[in-house]
C-alpha cells in the first residue's frame, strides 16, 4: 500500500519529466468520487482561487478521470486539465524517438482521445493535436468523430503491424545466431540504463527522470565465461500503468517474453521499493510471465545500494548471503556488477552438458561454433587430423551443432 504522500511526489515527478513547472501540488482527501468532479464542490472552489492566484496553466489531477469529470473540472477551474493517464501519454509522446515508439504512442493517444468523447459533443471543446496534450488550439487539427477516429486508429493499426512483423523477424534471426537474451525490466527511474550502460560499456540516456528509456535498446554482452549474451534495456513501468499504452507497447515489452533470464532491477533507496516491486510483477503476469516462471528465470537487482545507510547495508548484505537470486549493486559506482555478471554465467550455463567431440582440424567452422557456443574444457590435436576437445554446452546449442555438422 503507497503512503499519499509518496504517490504525490512520484506525480510531481511524472510532471518534471516533460519539463512543466510545478507551482503547487496538493494532496486532496477524497471519502467518496463525485460523479460530476471527482473531488468534493469545496476543494474545487479551493483549486479554482489558487488557480486564479498561481496563474495555473494546466492541472495534473493524479487520478483516471471519466470524460464528464475532465469536462467539468476545466469548466469550474477555467484552465485545462489532464490525468494520470493523459500525462503518463504525453511523456511518451516527448520521449518516443523510433518510427515503433511514434506509432505506438500515436495509438494509444488516439485510444484514450476516442474514450473522451462524450455523446454531447461533436467535436474536443480543446483541440489537442499531435501525439501532446498540451499544445493550443492549431497546433494539429484533430476532428473528434468517432468515425474519423477509428479510420486513423486502424490505420495506426496496420502500420505498427508491419514494424511488429520486422521486428518477429529480427527476433527469429537473434535465435539463429543464437545468444541468450537478458531482458532489464523494473520500475521507472529504478536505474535500468545506467546498469546497461554499466554492463556493455555503452551511452544509453540516462537520467534521474520518469521514463527516461522508452524505446528498447540491445547490445552484446561478454560473460566473464566468454559466453556471449544480448541485453535488452525496456521502458520502466509505473503504478496504474494506463491499459492503452499496456496494449499499444504489446509488442515491444513481449520481448521480455523471448528472454532466458529476466533482470527486475529495483531502487533499494526508495522507500516505496516493495510497492514498486509489485507493480512490476503485476506487469508481467499481464504479459503473461506467470509466477512459476518468475522464480525460475528472474534475478532481483537491488540497485543504488550507494544510497543505503550502513546498517540498511548490513541487513540487505545478509538477506542476499542467504537467497542466491537477489543480486545488490550500484550502477553508478559498479560495486557488485561483476558478481552480477557471474550469477549471470551460472544461470545460463546451468543446464549445460558435458560431451567430447572429435572434429576434425580443417573444419574451421564447426570448431568456432564450439568455441563461440560452448566452453572448451579441453582439447587434444591429433596426428590423424582430428581434434579431441571435452566441451561444455547447452542441450539447444548441441543439436544446433549436431544438425548442421553432423554428429
């Protein structure tokens, strides 16, 4: 259960992260939802002389508004108003840098924009153009039909269909090579870029900011084994995630999906990290990774441990001594990620196998493909041309081997 007080400074937070100046923020006690305005004919009164005071040009209410809430709550406040839902779209907006991302924030904006029409209207009272919300009247002409909606969101439709496909391609062509695929999901802000950039030496954005990391980035991993993986960094997830973008960012968080081993990094300093945590795992039984499958391929990262007091330190340090899968580091300073890299190599070569092949010399490619895929243990190079080497190796990778080489 989050305190108020935490879920207010995550919405101020959600709030900086499209470089908006907060003026004010409040927490408003709610004992029941007003149909009309959410909250009670009082605090409205309330917000509309501090947004007259303030000169407010936008509130952010930290909650789903119905379409007649929106409406009412602009009327009474005499300003525009989003929520929860339409600020978390309007990050991702800012934030989408590839044709997928544009798309599928298009997508769920068209969505949530289609939800907003009330059967009063003929078209938005604001129009609100584009992939934002907050620019004025002109920016983008967006006629509130709901025929011309469901022509556009179909359209959007059709469009990131194609980009899904190529993208299921690169995905068959990444198990053909084949490398294990490590995904980092977690809450928003919890540190997942600066661990990749960490881990593979890279310079993905990151920042101390919501939703820093939107569209998914991979790089190859060396294992300290020699083991080669690719590490998928994925967008964070946050609390009363809106079931638009759940559904538009489908295909790109199903990559976690694909994954052998699941990373959940966690901000250990925060003092909501268990809430967050639950959050996540919520998450990802939407997508469909069920909790049997969670213990078996997922490793906790407990970042920013930099950030703990000594005896917060002493007390993690002993709870990771005893479960082999909770992993504490600091990204920024990189204290524990080789031990990270390590539990990494033992996840993935748990299952392998060990076998003695004889192959023979000049078959240059089938000893690189046990050398790139397995772990040569030893090898003995024969006077009959053959080569005797005692290889560890997964079960998949052998049969790979046996099918393109012979047994």
């Amino acid at each position: 259960m989050r305190m108020p007080a935490a879920r207010l400074d995550e919405a101020v937070g959600l709030t900086a992260a499209i470089s908006l100046d907060v003026v004010d923020s409040v927490l408003v006690p709610v004992d029941r939802i007003r149909p009309a305005t959410f909250i009670g004919t009082g605090k409205v009164e309330e917000l509309h002389a501090a947004v007259a005071a303030l000169e407010v040009d936008v509130v952010i209410m930290n909650c789903a508004l119905s379409p007649v809430q929106q409406r009412n709550l602009e009327r009474e406040l005499k300003t525009k108003v989003i929520d929860r839902t339409g600020l978390i779209l309007e990050i991702f907006g800012e934030r989408a840098a590839t044709r997928e991302g544009r798309l599928q924030v298009e997508l769920a904006h068209l969505s949530y924009q289609k939800s907003r029409l009330v059967r009063s209207w003929t078209h938005l009272e604001r129009q609100r153009g584009g992939v934002g919300f907050l620019g004025g009247p002109g920016e983008t002409q967006i006629e509130a039909d709901r025929r011309i909606l469901s022509e556009k969101i179909t359209r959007l439709k059709r469009e990131l269909e194609t980009v899904t496909r190529t993208r299921e391609l690169h995905r068959r062509n990444r198990r053909k090579v084949p490398h294990p695929i490590v995904a980092l999901v977690g809450y928003t802000n919890a540190g997942k870029s600066s661990l990749f950039n960490r881990l593979t030496r890279s310079d993905v954005l990151a920042a101390d900011l919501l939703f820093a990391t939107l569209d998914p980035t991979m790089r190859g991993v060396t294992l300290p084994s020699g083991r080669k993986i690719i590490l998928s960094d994925t967008v964070g997830f946050v609390s009363d995630l809106p079931t638009h973008l759940v559904a538009a960012f489908r295909a790109t968080l199903e990559e976690v999906l694909e994954a052998d081993i699941i990373v959940h990094v966690r901000d250990v300093a925060h003092p909501e990290s268990e809430a967050q945590k639950a959050d996540v795992l919520a998450v990802l039984a939407d997508l469909g990774v069920d909790s049997a499958a969670q213990d078996e391929r997922m490793v906790e990262v407990l970042n920013k441990i930099d950030l703990l007091e000594p005896e917060e330190r002493l007390r993690l340090d002993n709870t990771a001594a005893r479960l082999p899968a909770i992993m504490p580091v600091s990204a920024l300073t990189g204290e524990g990620v080789e031990r990270l890299l390590d539990l990494l190599d033992e996840r993935l070569g748990q299952h392998r196998q060990m076998v003695e092949l004889d192959v023979a010399l000049a078959d240059g490619a089938a000893l690189a493909f046990l050398y790139e895929h397995g772990e040569v243990i030893a090898r003995e190079d024969r006077e009959d041309g053959t080569a005797h080497l005692t290889v560890g190796i997964d079960p998949a990778d052998l049969g790979r081997f046996e099918k393109r080489f012979g047994a």
